[in-house]
C-alpha cells in the first residue's frame, strides 16, 4: 500500500510541475514580448536614424530661417506700397 501511495504522487508531480511551469511561462510573457517589442522598434529607429537626423536638420534650419523670412516679407510689402 506504501508504494501505491508512492506512485501517485509521483504521478501527480509532472502535472504539477508542468502546471507551475505553464504558470511562469504565462508571467513571463508580458516581459519577453514587451522586450520583442523593444527590440523591434530598436532595430527600425536603427535603420530610419539617417532620415530622422535629417528630418531634426531641416526642421532647426527652418526655426533659425524663419525670422528672417517674416523680415524679408514685411519689408518686401512696404516696399511695394511705396510705389
């Protein structure tokens, strides 16, 4: 009778172990596809990083101009009132 016992529990163990390692599988999930994710948008900052320098390039280079352009047009339009 002792070793029946024995048996059966050894024979609920793997459904236990596999239950707990179902359950840690689960919990980790959230974290490897947050880190997937992660590691996606890396990979596509990585391959765009050319066009966004150039995009940050050209919107400095319209910050610093636009004064300038505001002065040209308005001097421009007085200009042409004074014919």
């Amino acid at each position: 009778m002792m070793a029946r016992s024995h048996h059966s529990l050894s024979m609920d163990e793997p459904h236990h172990e596999k239950s707990a390692r179902a359950a840690e599988l689960s919990r980790r999930a959230p974290h490897r596809l947050a880190a997937f994710l992660l590691f996606v948008v890396w990979l596509i900052l990585r391959a765009l990083e050319p066009i966004i320098l150039l995009f940050a390039l050209v919107l400095l280079l319209a910050m610093v101009l636009n004064p300038i352009v505001v002065w040209l047009a308005e001097t421009s339009h007085s200009a042409l009132y004074q014919w």
